[in-house]
C-alpha cells in the first residue's frame, strides 16, 4: 500500500464527540433558551452528525428553540463552538507520523472549515500541504470519482495501491470503490448498510488501523 487518504469528520477527527460537547456546553450556558424536553438529543438529532448543510441546521435549530435568536446567528455560533470543541489527540497525531505510505486527505465541505478542524486537532503540520483535496475547494465532492482521481494523481500511485479510509459508508466507502480504491470503513460501533457491497476493511475507530498496516504492507 503505497498511499493511504483520509476523510475528515468522524475519522481524523472526533466531530461527533465534538458536537456534543459543543451543544452541551451552549445548553449549559443558555438554560433559558434549551428550556422544553431533552434539549442534548434534540440538537444531535438536528446536527445529524453533520451530514446536513449548516445553514438548515440553523433554520432547525431557530424554529426549535426561539430563543436563541435568528438563524444566521446561530450558524455563525455554532460553527465557532463546535470549532473551539475540537482538541488534538495525540494518539491519532502518532499514528500519522507512523504510517509507511503517501498520505492525503479526501473530504468533503467547506476548505476553510475542514482546515481549521484539522488545525484545531492538531494534524495540519503532518500533513503534506499540496495533498488535502476538499469539495469546497475542489468542485466536486465525494463519491464523485474526480477527487480520489486527484488524491491518486498527487500520490502518483494508481488506484490498487491505494486505500481510502472513512466513516460514510456511501461517500467514503462505496466512492472510493467506485474509484477502483480499496476502503477501510470505520465504523464506530454501526452495522453496515445492508444494500450495499462491504468494504475491504473494517474498523471501530481511527486508532485501531495500526493493526491493519502489516497486511497493508504485504
């Protein structure tokens, strides 16, 4: 295996961790606002572990708790605590650094964002600063077979010697097959889609892919 790409959220980085922690601290901070039910679930449940677009969440979010003010406030304040919720992870920080291959990122959203979460957890010095392909800064997100085709050329490895890793089973896992890419799936404790073909590989978390590298390397 001679290049391995990374998504983002929920792989590089804990974003549903970082969520919580963010939406907790708000509740915590605005009881007034958070006021009706089980404020935490309803927020998670509006978030959807960030796979709307954020200004719908801040639309959801206004028109379940008034009091937080207009829409567009919300976005902006939300973005910045979820942001100021992430924290590096050593562990995950050493595991780049011990990997024997080319190494990208592959994700999708906003280049600004994606990079100040990289930033904030710690990982943007160890990455190479040519080899983060973003759909906001790219034109095309994933599963679209363009971005891995961008990853690969960049690593100068073609596709079967090269292994995706990410938490989507659609995007990150069936994208990268499409893409002729071998995928790591991680899966954080969930069953995998059953109309779709399995991946390659299967892990719970980022930290467990060491134990994938000595059969990656034969």
């Amino acid at each position: 295996m001679r290049a391995i790409l990374f998504d983002v959220d929920d792989t590089l980085v804990d974003r549903t961790g970082a969520a919580r922690r963010a939406f907790a601290a708000w509740i915590a901070e605005r009881p007034d606002a958070f006021a009706a039910g089980d404020a935490l679930a309803a927020c998670l449940a509006i978030d959807a572990g960030g796979t709307r677009e954020r200004d719908a969440v801040a639309r959801d979010l206004a028109a379940a708790f008034p009091r937080l003010g207009p829409a567009a406030a919300i976005e902006a304040e939300l973005l910045g605590r979820l942001l100021d919720a992430i924290a590096p992870r050593p562990d995950v920080i050493g595991l780049l650094a011990a990997i024997p291959a080319r190494i990208a990122i592959v994700s999708n959203g906003s280049g600004v964002v994606q990079r100040k979460k990289l930033a904030r957890a710690g990982l943007l010095p160890h990455l190479p600063p040519d080899g983060i392909f973003i759909s906001g800064e790219r034109g095309f997100a994933e599963p679209d077979l363009r971005l891995f085709a961008l990853a690969l050329a960049w690593a100068g490895v073609p596709p079967g010697a090269a292994l995706h890793v990410g938490d989507d089973p659609e995007r990150d896992v069936a994208g990268a097959a499409r893409a002729g890419v071998r995928a790591c799936w991680v899966a954080h404790g969930r069953a995998w889609p059953s109309d779709l073909l399995p991946p390659a590989f299967r892990i719970h978390q980022i930290q467990d892919l060491p134990h994938l590298l000595p059969a990656l390397a034969a």
